[in-house]
C-alpha cells in the first residue's frame, strides 16, 4: 500500500462483506470497486512510466535479471500446488 491507497483485491473484500452484511448497497459496491479498479490501473501505468523514464531497466544486467524473472514466472503452474504434496 503506498500512500495509504487499497489494492483492488482488499476493496472487492471488504466491500463485499459490507453489501453481504447489509451495510451497503450494491450501488455504493460496483461504485467503489469500479473506482478502485480505475486507480489500480492507472497506479500501475504510471509507476511503470516512472520506471521506464529513469532508465533503470535499460542496462545489460537489469535487462538479464528482468528476463530470468519472467522466464521463471512462466514456468510456474497456475494453481497454488507447493506444500500440498
């Protein structure tokens, strides 16, 4: 959380016990949650422009490191398998 902002994944939460609970209503839900959505958006496009512009992904390391971090993201399974078996 930066700058006291909510991801969009603790607002669909809490935002859904409240409508559960009847303490709002769907209006005020879909209100926040699309809201919510819109600035984890635009958070996210602006934080990655920040992060391009200062050039920081741009040397060899950075770009082997950032390759390695994907390939590795790829490779794993959908589901939340480890420590089940």
């Amino acid at each position: 959380m930066f700058a006291g902002a909510q991801l969009f994944t603790s607002n669909v939460m809490v935002m859904l016990v409240g409508a559960l609970s009847g303490r709002t209503g769907l209006r005020h839900l879909a209100v926040s949650w699309g809201l919510s959505l819109a600035g984890n958006l635009a958070g996210t496009l602006v934080f990655g422009a920040m992060v391009h512009a200062s050039g920081v992904t741009s040397s060899g390391p950075a770009r082997a490191m950032l390759a390695e971090m994907l390939h590795g993201k790829e490779a794993l399974g959908g589901g939340q398998r480890r420590g089940l078996r």
